[in-house]
C-alpha cells in the first residue's frame, strides 16, 4: 500500500528533496497529516516554507553530485586485478581544494541572506488592531493572547483591553482575563495574531505547523511569538519540547474563524455560566461546588480561584461545552453524530489517571476523585450547562482519534 | 628519568607497594597499565553497552511501531529513550573512540606507551565505575526520565521526584573524570612521545583527529560537570540554581549543556574521521588527498565547534539576534565538513580501490555522513528550524551523523585494524552481510524519521494517534531497527566464528592490508612492548614509504617486501610500565561517593575510604618494579639515526608508571 502521503510527494514534484536521507515521501495533505511542516496555510508559515524550499533544493543538488561521485567511484574506480600497478599518486590539489572551501563558503553566504531577512521578519510585528465588541462596548482591540502551557495543557488568555500593563511576570498568579480557556486557541482569520507565551512549570513548546514555528514556553519568562491564518479551519498543534510523563498527550488546536464569527464566540465566551436548573444538573453543581471548583473556576462560582496543583490551575470550565477535545486535547467531547461522549467524560471522572498519565499524587493532573456513579452522572448533567455546543461542522474538523 | 630512578633506588617495597607482576590471567586485566589491554577492554565494555542501548533503541522502536503503542508505557518509555540516548553518546561512542585511540595512538607515533600508564588505567575503570553506576538506575528501577538533555526545570526535585536523574547528574560526573584525565593524558602523549622525525605534519590523520578530540574533551568536559554539579546541589542539598521559582533562568541549563553539548558532536565524530582517513588510503592505494586540509578543516571543526552551541536553542527564547548570529555561525561550519567529504572523495577519485569491509563501512561514512551534514544545513536555516527542532526530522538528522558518521566510522576501524588488535582477519563474507544489513537497515530505519519529522512528527512523545499520517513510515523504521540488529548480529558471530578459524589457520602476516603508518611496523597481534626499536620517521605514511619508492618515470615500485620493513617484536628485557591494583580501588571509590549522595552519606564514607587508599597506595608504591627488565635500549641515549628534528619535539624514554 503507497500511502497518500508518498502519491502526493511524487506529483508535488519535490523530487530534490529525496535528497534528505533517500526520502521517499516528504509532503502529505492536510487531510492525512494535519501536523505536516510543508502544508503551510498562513502568511507566517508560508515565508518558512518559501526559505527552506530553495535550501532543499540547494541541499538535493548537492546530494546529487556526492553521491554521483560515489557511484562513478564505486564502478570506475574499483581494482579489478587487472595489474599490480599503483594509480596515480596525486597528493591534494590546492586549487581544488581552495575552490571547494569558497564554493561552499559563498553559497552559504548567499542562503545566509536570504535566512536572516526571513528570520528577522519571522521575528518582528506587524499587527493592526482589530474591532471588537466586549459586553457590548466596542473596543479597539491589539490583537495578542497569552498562552500558558503547564503539564499537561495549554490555556489560552485574551485581555482585551491590551497587555500593556497585565502583568505576565509571573505565570501562576495572572491577572483576570476576559476570556479563559483551553486547548483550543480560536483566532480570526486574516489578522496577526501576537502570541505571549509563558509556562507554570516546565518547559514546553508552542506548535501550530499550518501557521508557524514553534516558541518554547520557558518558566519565568514571556516568549513574544504569532500566528496568523488566511481561512477558516482547524490548525493541529502538539507539545514539541518533551515536558515529562504525559508529554505525547499534551496537544492543541488553533480553530481560525471569520472575524465575525470570532465576534460571536467572544459574546458567548464573556458571558458567566448560567444557573443550572434541571435537578441533576443543581446536584451536579453541589458535587462540583465541592471537589472540582478546588482547582477548576467555573465564572461566576468561584471566579480568580486557584488550584491546589503545582502550576496553580486547571482549566477554565465556564464554557467547557463550546469546545470539542478535553484533558490536553486528547479526547473528543463530543461523538460524530453532535451527542456528548458520555462514554469517555464518564471514565475521565471516574479516574482520571488511567486515562492520561499523570502525577496525580504529585499534584500535577487530575487526580481519581472517587465519585460515585450517581455523583459522575450528576457532574456531566452539570457541566452540560457550561457554554453551547459547536456547530456540527466545528466538531467534525476537531475530531481527534 | 628513569636513569635518575636508579641511581637513587628506593628502599625495596613490601607488602601492598609491591607492584602486581605477571601478564596473564585475570588479574592481568584489573591491573594492566599496558596501553592495549586498555583499549581492548575500553572495546570490549563499550560493546556491552552497545548491547544495552540498542536494545533499548528496539524497545523504542516496538513502542513506536504502531499508533498508541502499548508495549512499554508513557513512564518506561521516558526512561528507556532517555537511556538510550545517555549510554549511546557516552557509553558507547564515547568509550569506542577511547579504545581506538588508546590501542592505537601510541602505535601511529612510534611510542612504548602512552604518557602515563597508570592515569590510562584510572580512565578506563572510571569509566566502567560511571557505567555501571548509571545502568544501576534500572536495577533500582528508578532510570533517568528527562530525556538525554535533561532540560531544567523537569529535572529539578519538584517535576522529577524519582532517584533517576541524580543516577544522571553523578554517573555522567564520574564518566566525565574518565574522559578529562584521559584527555589529558593522551595530550601529553602526543606532544612529547613522537618517535624521531616524525614532526606534526608527519601525524597520522588519525592521530591528529583523536589529538583535537582531546582538546575538545579537556574544555568541555568541564562545562557539563558544572552543569551537573549545579543539578546535584539543586536536587541533594536543596539549591536553586535552575528553580524558575526563586528566580533561576532554566536556558542557563540549556547554555551550560550545549557548550558542552556541540563540542561533544564533534567528539563523537571526529575520531571516525580520523579512521576513515586512515582506510580510505589505504584501500585507494593512494595518499590522503591534500592532507594539510584534511588536519586543518579538523581543526577548524574544533575551533568553531565552540560557536555554534546555541543553535539547539533557537526555538527556546534566546532573542532574535543571538539567534542570528549563531544561525550563521552554524552554516559555516559545514564548510570544513564539505571539504573533509570532498577530500575523501579526492582520495578515491582515480584509485585503484579494493572494497574490503573496512572500506565498505567507510565509504558507507562518507555517504551517510553527507546526508547528515545536508539536513544539518537546512536546520542552521533558524527559520526553517522552527519547524524542524524537536521533530524526528531532528532525530533522522542525528542519527545520520552519529550512527551513520560515527558508528558506521568505528566499525570501518574494527576491521581493519582487528589483525593488528587480535592476530588474525574477520571474515569478508560476513563482514559484507554485517555492512549491508547495517546500511540497509540503518537507511530503513532513519531515512523515514526526515518524513515523519516534516509531516510533524515530535520527538520523545510516547506514542501517536492514528490520523496523522504516522502509521506506515514508522512501522517502516521498526522494521528497519531489526535488520541493523541482525546486522549487528553478524559481527558478532564474524568475531566468534573468525576466533575460531584463527586457531587452526596460518597467521594473518604482517601488512594484510598493504597499510601506511606506523602501527603496522610490529608484528600481528603487536607484541607487548610495541617497538624493538625507535623508528626514524622522515616521512608521512613512514611505513608504505619504506615498503614502496618511485622508478624513473614516477611509477611506484616495490622496493622491500613487509617482512623486511617491520621489526619481528623479538626484543627482550624491556622495559615497560609495572602494572598496579590503584587504579581500579580508586575508581571503585566513585560509584559509592555517588550512591552515598543519593542515599545515606554512610556509602560516601565507603567510597571516600576507597578514593583515599587508591590515592595513596597509588603514592607510594614504587614507580616501577624494581626488579623489572632494564635490559633494552630504553634508556634514551641509543640513536641510530640522530636528527635535527628529534631533540625538541620527541621524548624516547619508555613512560613511566
């Protein structure tokens, strides 16, 4: 079986790049690798993808002439017992030699040009504010969200009156935000989008391939990064610096929305939770007043509330239901057909550790809270009232296996 | 010196002073001085562990063979890639380049021994010591978990509660000492233990590669072992160094370990360089094209090996303009890595090759090598590499250089020099299914690690869903870890079975390849004192030269046969370093010290008891057994041919303990 990802290689036509290890496929489509570097679907991600395709080029070429070297070699110059006579005893070549040290030497230079203007412009800004409508007040929006990952799950912060004056100099004790969530990063299109990107314990790293590089999330300091997509989609992201234990399962999504769709999901977003009313639901939020909202602020509960956990938070559960993965982006929220994963939500409450390895004990994860059967039904029908479930189409382009 | 020795002969020592005698047996080994021993035993030790870290590359690989892999665990899985990478760099590679540089540096410069005889022997069982020290991690269960680059904070108390990483922090400490005193030690070598004549530029390239590699030891080194002496305070005795919480910056980690760490690349590759350049002449049965470059881009590579640390970094927030600079800094060194390719091809180009096995995995170097450097330039593009790092594309990239340059490197060594080392040839047949199913195997398995790391693919991630498009190339390379198994498995049967052979066949003679330096003057195996007689050496390549001279139309001609040219290692009563227990009761000391820092101080009480007595008896037992041979002309006045050149840069006395 050729896999899509060898057909679609073999009429990109990026041939030179077989030159990188014998390669016999480099490229995939989005649909059977979403993390795929050579797929790039925003401007950011595209100038990477115009830098180092030339370079592979480069790089192929080279490989060519090598290892054409070696073949001639391998057939030309092999004894064939013919004589006993010695070849020719050449001892170097200065000019050859002198030649193949500046060969390189320029070409390198030239690549080195073209490397720093991109790598400059990948490092500079260049935002523009973006209207929004905050609690019905327009605003003036400088568009940058802050990203914090600890083990093992990234949030996501947008203050929207600017980051100017939000102190981010410590990242387990952040200034309310407008805006909390988790896991799935939602940006309007067509606009860059500033990324601050701080970390609660250790190092981890930031990772959307479709719209840029990677910035690692380093502990006590604020890493400047962007992202920026040109259409609407679901842009797959994966922790890429090894953060320990549950390192594999520490994924995220960049969900790029037309800005006017950007400005409903920020309406429904900076709405607090609604009280529960059906009664399960009312004894759901009992059992959630009790054990969960130790570590996870649900609006309007338990607002600015802490985590007893060693990076001092646990996702942000007010609008749980608008997103489609939980646990680290891991599991689906939902099933195809738009009904809960009960299934999976279910098990997750019950013990949560044996569905994704953690330090529980150690106060990193969510630890088994020892529900009873009942009390897991009665949480699910509470967190079903946090926030409204996505559109049918969103739920199918975040469907993770 | 020695003269001095006997005029003021010590008062004869008794008891435990008196140096162990004797070449035979067991004891021999614990406590040989003898510089060949060494490398045989560095050899045989790095093999062991060679078994041990790819084993755990197929455990690696089973895991990794199908989506969510259930063969190892999130948790085991941590710590076996993390093993597998500390015991592969500095058990494995590491100890390999030190066996062929200590059984062979003092044979390519003509010398007795090396330097310092006993400070040899403390390298390699500190070496063994660190070893086994951090394999006890398994034992204890408790393996390291924090990958082999142990980035702060997650190998700080709070995030890796466990014993595994102060199993790191210390065994790679005690590793470390192994690697500085023996650095030290073959400097000195070098420097001043070259026979007659033979100046700088006379060096075999190898030697030159193993004499940068010990620079590179002696100012790396260093730098880790302050890094991990900062962990140990911060994990043992509390402090905080990299603790982001009381202030520490966790990239001063990453600056410490990569200063480190680059230099290190070049540690590991440049002896396959050196003995690549040795057998790629010598299969050619040309010269080393352009020689000067090939010493000098070496030591251009040492040089600006120093320069390029941060370019494991530029994803990690050092500023865009250090990451500029190191991104440049990083693409002109592959400059003199080019030239080194380019030169080996030169060297072949218009040859009359013979492929043998040791030429096979050499020409497999320079090939796969090449593929490594190329995808190390796209990486020094920081841009491209912000798509790059921590992806398999980075793995494919290091492997390529590391197995495919220094592996594939050693093994070229271990054929070709295995008559001088054990008297007799591995078999060709077998050697050619060992490199073939190598390569194939190796290009099966690395080759696809480029595309799952461009399709997104992260390192060190336990397992992966399906849906990414991962599935076929990595079940692709599991496959492919197997057949370098097998392959790996034929040498291990070609040692058995060309052992066995050896006993009944005629012996090997004595320049099976038609070789050049001066390693192959002694007889096969090379005799324990090395040399009958200093050799004057007036010319690079001094062995092939006295085998070969030129007709009147520049033909090379036979003008004596190797029986005529190399000695016959009949020489008696010479004089060579006595052999010592100190060595071995010192090194033992340090894994104690260490689990003492880990356990209870009581252990360091132990070892520190060990330590002490090794340094002292070390002190005081004679420097040589006085009863010794002092037979031979060692005594450093016997010249046969004088030389201007000899008085400054050659030292002609047998080394002393």
């Amino acid at each position: 079986m050729i896999p899509k990802s060898l057909r679609s290689f073999l009429r990109s036509g990026r041939f030179a790049a077989l030159a990188i290890g014998g390669l016999a496929a480099l490229t995939g489509c989005a649909a059977d690798a979403p993390l795929d570097t050579l797929a790039p679907k925003g401007p950011i991600s595209r100038s990477i993808d115009s830098l180092s395709d030339p370079v592979f080029l480069v790089a192929g070429v080279v490989f060519v002439i090598i290892f054409g070297a070696t073949a001639v070699i391998w057939w030309k110059f092999r004894d064939d017992h013919s004589t006993d006579e010695f070849p020719e005893q050449v001892h170097g070549h200065f000019r050859a030699e002198i030649g193949w040290t500046i060969g390189p030497a320029v070409i390198m230079a030239v690549i080195a040009v073209f490397t720093l203007i991109s790598h400059f412009d990948l490092n500079g800004q260049d935002r523009t504010d973006i209207v929004v409508s905050v609690d019905g007040e327009r605003t003036s929006w400088d568009p940058e969200v802050v990203i914090v990952g600890q083990q093992w799950w990234w949030e996501f912060r947008y203050y929207f009156d600017g980051l100017e004056g939000v102190d981010l100099s410590d990242a387990r004790h952040l200034p309310p935000a407008d805006i909390v969530t988790a896991n799935q990063l939602v940006i309007p299109t067509g606009s860059e989008i500033g990324l601050k990107i701080l970390s609660r314990d250790v190092i981890h790293s930031y990772w959307i391939p479709a719209l840029n590089g990677k910035r690692d999330a380093v502990p006590g300091r604020v890493a400047p990064w962007k992202i920026e997509a040109e259409t609407p989609g679901v842009y797959f992201g994966q922790c890429t610096e090894f953060c320990g234990l549950s390192h594999a399962r520490m994924q995220m999504q960049t969900i790029a929305v037309d800005p006017a769709d950007f400005q409903t999901w920020i309406d429904e977003q900076i709405q607090p939770a609604v009280e529960a009313t059906n009664a399960a639901a009312v004894r759901g939020q009992t059992v959630f007043e009790g054990q969960c909202a130790r570590c996870h602020v649900v609006n309007g509960m338990n607002d600015g509330g802490g985590a007893d956990l060693v990076a001092n938070a646990a996702p942000n559960l007010t609008h749980l239901m608008s997103r489609t993965t939980f646990a680290g982006g891991i599991f689906n929220l939902y099933e195809p057909d738009g009904s809960l994963n009960r299934t999976q939500l279910e098990a997750w409450l019950r013990n949560a550790p044996a569905e994704k390895p953690a330090y529980a004990e150690g106060r990193r994860g969510m630890p088994a809270m020892g529900l009873s059967e009942s009390q897991i039904d009665d949480v699910v029908a509470y967190l079903q009232t946090l926030g409204a479930a996505p559109d049918m189409d969103v739920i199918a382009a975040t469907e993770v296996d | 010196m020695s003269k001095t020795m006997e005029i003021e002969a010590p008062a004869r020592p008794i008891g435990v002073y008196t140096r162990p005698k004797g070449n035979t047996g067991w004891r021999d080994w614990i406590t040989t001085v003898d510089h060949k021993k060494i490398g045989i035993l560095y050899g045989a030790t790095a093999m062991i562990f060679f078994a041990i870290g790819g084993l755990e590359a197929l455990l690696i690989r089973l895991q990794l063979a199908t989506p969510n892999g259930t063969v190892l665990g999130a948790d085991t899985y941590n710590r076996v890639f993390t093993m597998h990478g500390v015991t592969m760099v500095f058990l494995v590679i590491m100890p390999l380049a030190a066996a062929f540089a200590n059984y062979l540096l003092p044979l390519q410069i003509g010398a007795r021994d090396v330097a310092f005889p006993r400070l040899n022997a403390l390298s390699f069982w500190v070496f063994l010591a660190g070893g086994l020290f951090l394999n006890m991690a398994w034992i204890v269960g408790d393996a390291p978990d924090g990958g082999w680059f142990a980035y702060a904070p997650n190998t700080g108390m709070i995030f890796s509660p466990g014993k595994g990483m102060d199993y790191y922090a210390l065994g790679l400490q005690i590793t470390g000492i192994a690697s500085l005193v023996s650095a030290m030690n073959l400097i000195v070598t070098v420097l001043n233990m070259r026979a007659p004549g033979m100046t700088l530029f006379k060096m075999p390239v190898f030697t030159w590669m193993i004499l940068v590699v010990q620079f590179l030891l002696l100012f790396a080194v260093p730098v880790i072992t302050v890094a991990l002496f900062l962990l140990m305070f911060d994990r043992n005795f509390g402090a905080n160094f990299f603790n982001p919480e009381m202030g520490a910056d966790p990239l001063l980690w990453q600056h410490l370990f990569w200063i480190f760490g680059h230099p290190e690349v070049y540690i590991l590759i440049l002896p396959s360089f050196g003995i690549i350049s040795e057998v790629i002449p010598t299969f050619s049965r040309k010269p080393l094209f352009g020689y000067p470059f090939m010493v000098f881009s070496g030591i251009a590579i040492g040089f600006m090996g120093w320069g390029v640390w941060a370019h494991h970094m530029f994803v990690s927030g050092i500023g865009p303009i250090s990451v500029a600079a190191f991104s440049v800094s990083t693409m002109f060194i592959a400059v003199p890595t080019g030239v080194k390719i380019l030169n080996w091809l030169a060297t072949m180009w218009g040859g009359k090759i013979r492929f043998n096995t040791p030429m096979l995995f050499a020409t497999g170097v320079v090939s796969m090598f090449t593929i490594g450097g190329l995808s190390g330039v796209t990486h020094s593009l920081a841009p491209a590499d912000t798509q790059q790092t921590d992806t398999y594309y980075i793995v494919a990239h290091f492997h390529y250089v590391i197995f495919g340059g220094s592996l594939l490197g050693i093994f070229a060594g271990f054929y070709f020099w295995w008559p001088k080392v054990f008297g007799h040839l591995l078999g060709e047949k077998l050697g050619k299914w060992n490199f073939w199913l190598m390569i194939i195997g190796f290009n099966m398995t690395f080759g696809p690690m480029h595309i799952l790391g461009l399709q997104g693919m992260s390192r060190r991630i336990d397992s992966y869903s399906p849906g990414f498009g991962f599935e076929f190339w990595n079940m692709f390379a599991s496959i492919g870890s197997f057949v370098i198994a097998l392959g790996v498995l034929m040498f291990v049967i070609n040692i058995i079975t060309s052992a066995r052979k050896a006993r009944t066949a005629p012996p090997v003679g004595l320049d099976p390849w038609d070789a050049r330096s001066l390693e192959w003057f002694t007889p096969n195996p090379t005799p324990a004192h090395n040399f009958d007689d200093d050799i004057q050496v007036s010319s690079l390549d001094e062995f092939w030269h006295r085998k070969y001279g030129e007709d009147e139309n520049g033909r090379v001609v036979r003008v004596a046969t190797a029986e005529e040219v190399c000695q016959d290692g009949s020489a008696t009563d010479t004089h060579l370093p006595s052999p010592s227990y100190w060595p071995v009761i010192l090194a033992a000391g340090l894994p104690f010290v260490a689990f003492g820092l880990i356990y209870t101080l009581w252990f360091c009480v132990l070892g520190g008891i060990l330590i002490f007595m090794g340094i002292y008896g070390w002190i005081f037992e004679p420097v040589d057994d006085p009863d010794g041979p002092h037979g031979h002309h060692d005594d450093g006045d016997v010249h046969d041919e004088p030389s201007d050149e000899v008085s400054t840069e050659t030292a002609e006395e047998a080394p002393v303990g």
